[in-house]
C-alpha cells in the first residue's frame, strides 16, 4: 500500500510537465489535426464543417505544394552541407597545436551566435537591398554590378542560404571544435611515430572518432533547419511569390496573413509527418536514439 | 618541413581573419551607423563606415529611448513588456523543469520512458501548428493580451525541454548524496531543494538562458498574442520601426538594435566556455 502511495507522491513532482504536455502540446496539435479536415478559414469563421481529405486532396496535388516541398528539401540541405562543412574546416583550423590566438579567435567567431538572430535577420535584410545595400556597395569596389537579391530566384537562393550560414557556422565550430579537442593527444603522437603522414592521421584518427558527433550534430541541425521561421519570413517572406518560401513559413502565412487556418493545418501537419519520419530514419541508421532516452 | 609548417599557419591565419572579419562586420555595421549621421540605409556607404570620431553622435540614442512611436508607447514599454515576459517565463520554466527532471531521474515513475519519448516526437511539430489552436484557446480563456498567456505559451517548450535536460544532468550525481543526507534526517522534498537544487545550478542557469532568448527574441507568437500597443514587446516594436513605419530614421533603427542586441551578445560572450559546453550537451541549436 506504501508503495502505491508514494508512486502518487511521486506523480505530484512531474504533473506540471504533464499537464503542459496535455494541454500545450498534445490538444493543440490534435485540434491541429482537426481543423485540417475542416473547412475552417475566413469563409467559415467557427461554422465550419468535416470536409474529410478534401483539403488534402487540394493541396496535395497543387503545384505550390510541390515547390514549396522541394523549397524546404533546397533550404535544408543547402544550408546544411555549407554550415557543417565551414564549422567543420574552422573546427581544425582552431584546433593546431601551434596555433597563437586562438581564444581570440574563437570568441570573434561566435559573435554570430550570441547576437539575437531577430535582430540580425532585419540588419540582412537591409543590407542585401539591391540599390542602398552594403553587400552590392562593397561588391561594386571590386567591379561587380549591383545584384537584386530579392527578386532573381537563384539570388535570392545564394543569400538567404549565405545568411544562414553567417548565423549558424559558430554552433557547428563550436561544436565539432570540442569534439576534436576530446580526442586524446597520445594517438596523434604515437601515429606521428609510426611515421603517419599528416592527411593518414586525419584520414584514420580524426575522421572515425568524429563520426558520432557529424552525425548527432547533422540530424539535430536537420531539424532545425527544416522549420527554421525567421531567416525566410525576414529576409524574403517566401518571395519572389512562393519561389523561396518554405513549409513551416507558408503555414504561417496561410494562417495568420490570409486566415486559411485549415490550409496551415494541412502543411503543418504534412510537415511534421515528413519530418518524423526522416528523423526516424536518420536515427536508426546513425544510432543516437539510444543516447536519446 | 618548418616551411610547411609556416605555410600551414599563414593560410590558418589568413581564413581566420576572414571568417572573424565576416563574423563581426553585421555588429560593427550596425554599431558605427547608430552612431552615425545616416537618416536611411541609402546613406550609408564604405566610406561612411570608417567615420572620422568628431562626427559621432548619439542623437540616434536619444531618438530611440525619448520618442514614442505607436499608440504613445516607446523604448521603455516595450523593454518593460519583454523583461516582464522573460522573467515569468523563466521563473516558470526553471522551477518546473528542475521539478519534473529530479523526479524522471529520481523517483520511480511508471511510463516515464514513454513521456520522454512523447516529448521528443511532440518536439519535431513547428510551433506554428501550436500558435493557431492556443490562440483560439487563449482566446476563449480571456488570456488574449495578457502577460500570462504569452508567458505560458513560451514557458511550454523550455519547461518540457529543460525538464529533459535536469534528467540528463541529475543522473551524473551519485545518489549516495541524498541517500546520506535522508539518513541524517532530511526528508525527500528537503533532499532535493538542498542537495540536488545547489549541485543543479549549471544545467538550470542554462534553462533560464533559453527560456530567456525564447521569450526575449519571440516574433512569431507575440504577434498573434497581442494585438494592443501597451502591450507590444521589443520584437514588434523593432518590426513596426523597420517594416511598417516606412519614416524611421536609420540610425535610430541601429541604436534600438545595439541596444537590444549588444546586451545579450557580452552575456554570451562573457559565459561562452560555459555555454557551449552546455549547448553541445543538450545537442540542441540556439
């Protein structure tokens, strides 16, 4: 009897959680669910009604659903691979034994990140203006003619993705830069001895005990990017027309600028299930989800 | 092979300098135009960017904290909404996520694993699937425009999470300290807050820091929340003045993101060994 007693008492300490879970974030999301069945937008404010898979239906097969899809698997992976790739390189750089500084250095470096990204996006967004620009300003001293950013697609590409990486590159350094510095001393020396060249210690030292850290640290960034909000609703807005625009920014849009609450539901609801599932796979294949729970 | 060596170090340098020159150039940008003569962004040019010092001025400052600029609110009610909001949010979140995290890591509760796994799928859901159906319940709630809707709203994500991250750091303290500590008279509840509560304090400083940022840089929900100027944050104020209000001065826009930014970015800085240990722990990007 003790024993049911105490497990009650015990409950008592994480009710807040529960009861946070339940109503903050299993209700929503399965009111979510709801209304992305329903009719319910501007037309039918609070008198709306089950319209079963048609909205899916309509959305599924619609051309802007297809670009915006492929928009977020652009955003995603290209912001992924440079980010990773530049922390990744400035992670070693950092790393050399013989290099001075390097507190200094890393300090400049992480200036991106402890900047509030809100504030930064809006000092992008004005810099990357075609005419009064500081981008095209300095890029004009070495002869190269002002670019619209905002307007040709492929440009609009470059900078948000250039953007995100200036905002995200220092968390990756930082990163993979303690990872590099657990590795132990010791099997660097011995191999030095053994007469393995610079690029063999990388090749068998470095790269294999890194592995779990790209790894972990590639489908955390994943995520993240696939609904990061603020670089694309800042700096383009989706524009030109839904050419950049991505799904968990679409969704908001829909919601809250033309009040198609069931059609952000739809996306929103697609854009989870797209990425619990990637996430699942990308978790099995590497095995972080034993370090999860 | 010394020359190798040299080589190595000079180009190591030389990408150094310029991935720091990259790094710091938004900050500098916005730190020399705040105090610059520059009344629109089209005034700002290279040259402007190295000013001579006899032509700073603050008078951006004085623009940004002695105006008002919407519904008769200024610099200082939004900075007293954002701090207000902040505050409860961390309050909220820290002692709700040490709370639940000593308990998940401590006491023997049935089905935990399965709350910590719901927790983590719930997490991959973008926070724009919440904001529409809490808005509807907040709405039918009366909590539309008050400081405890928004501060639930964002205590939510970091209480949750942060309860995750108690667990994680709680179970790398042998049990053996509270287990003297009860010996010597202490009951449960008193173990915790006076053993596990001081040993904890790393991993719940953390926790305040991102439920902080969360609610300090918050767009997306404060926008949809508040609808009333006395009401606004730092974030819609910074929107209005740089989107919507089409006559701001630049250099006003600048001084308000100094003075908004520059705070928060000499705290990381101060406690960056601290907080990217931190960061890389929870494997979670800020």
């Amino acid at each position: 009897m003790a024993s049911v007693k105490t497990t009650f008492f015990n409950y008592l300490y994480i009710l807040p959680v529960v009861v946070i879970v339940i109503f903050l974030y299993l209700y929503p999301i399965v009111y979510t669910i709801y209304i992305s069945f329903t009719n319910f937008n501007l037309y039918h404010f609070f008198e709306y009604q089950w319209v079963g898979l048609s909205n899916y239906i309509t959305i599924l097969t619609s051309k802007t659903f297809a670009q915006v899809l492929l928009n977020t698997a652009i955003w995603t992976v290209g912001s992924l691979i440079p980010m990773m790739a530049v922390g990744f390189l400035l992670a070693l750089i950092l790393n050399q034994k013989d290099l001075r500084g390097r507190g200094v250095f890393l300090t400049l470096l992480l200036v991106p990140w402890a900047f509030p990204a809100f504030i930064s996006l809006i000092v992008w967004q004005g810099m990357w203006n075609w005419k009064y620009g500081i981008v095209n300003k300095i890029l004009s001293l070495f002869g190269v003619s002002p670019i619209d950013w905002f307007n040709i697609v492929p440009m609009a590409w470059v900078m948000l993705i250039l953007t995100n990486l200036w905002l995200s590159f220092p968390y990756y350094t930082s990163v993979f830069l303690s990872a590099l510095q657990s590795i132990p001393e010791e099997l660097y020396s011995v191999a030095e001895i053994d007469g393995a060249s610079r690029l063999a210690r990388f090749r068998y030292i470095t790269l294999p005990l890194m592995k779990r850290t790209i790894a972990f640290v590639g489908i955390g960034g994943f995520t993240f990017t696939w609904n990061n909000f603020y670089p694309i609703y800042i700096l383009t807005a989706g524009g030109p027309g839904n050419a950049t625009n991505i799904l968990v920014v679409y969704a908001y849009q829909a919601a809250f600028w033309n009040s198609l609450y069931n059609y952000a539901a739809v996306y929103s609801v697609i854009d989870a299930a797209i990425l619990i599932v990637m996430a699942v796979i990308m978790l099995k294949f590497s095995g972080v989800l034993e370090t999860i729970t | 092979m010394k020359i190798w060596d040299a080589i190595r170090l000079g180009i190591s340098y030389a990408i150094l300098a310029i991935a720091a020159i990259i790094a710091v150039f938004p900050i500098y940008y916005i730190v020399i135009t705040s105090l610059s003569d520059v009344p629109t962004i089209a005034s700002i040019s290279v040259n402007s960017l190295i000013p001579k010092p006899e032509s700073l001025t603050l008078s951006a400052y004085k623009g940004i904290l002695f105006s008002t600029f919407f519904q008769g609110t200024g610099f200082f009610v939004w900075l007293r909404n954002s701090l207000i909001l902040a505050a409860g949010t961390v309050a909220i979140s820290v002692a709700l996520a040490f709370l639940s995290g000593v308990a998940l890591s401590r006491l023997n509760v049935p089905g935990k694993r399965a709350l910590m796994v719901t927790v983590y799928v719930l997490t991959f859901f973008p926070m724009t699937v919440t904001v529409l159906p809490l808005y509807l319940m907040f709405a039918s709630l009366h909590l539309i425009n008050t400081y405890y809707g928004l501060i639930l709203a964002y205590s939510s994500g970091t209480s949750v999470y942060g309860a995750y991250l108690v667990k994680l750091f709680v179970d790398s303290i042998p049990k053996e300290y509270e287990e003297a500590a009860m010996i010597d008279g202490l009951s449960r509840f008193g173990a915790f807050t006076r053993i596990l509560l001081p040993l904890s304090k790393p991993v719940l400083a953390f926790i305040g820091l991102l439920a902080f940022m969360g609610a300090y840089t918050d767009y997306a929900l404060a926008n949809v929340f508040i609808t009333s100027g006395d009401m606004w944050t730092l974030t819609l104020g910074m929107w209005y003045l740089s989107f919507t209000n089409r006559s701001t001065l630049y250099n006003v826009f600048a001084a308000f993101a100094v003075l908004m930014g520059i705070p928060i970015m000499a705290v990381f800085l101060a406690f960056q060994r601290y907080l990217t240990r931190m960061y890389t722990m929870s494997g979670m990007k800020g």
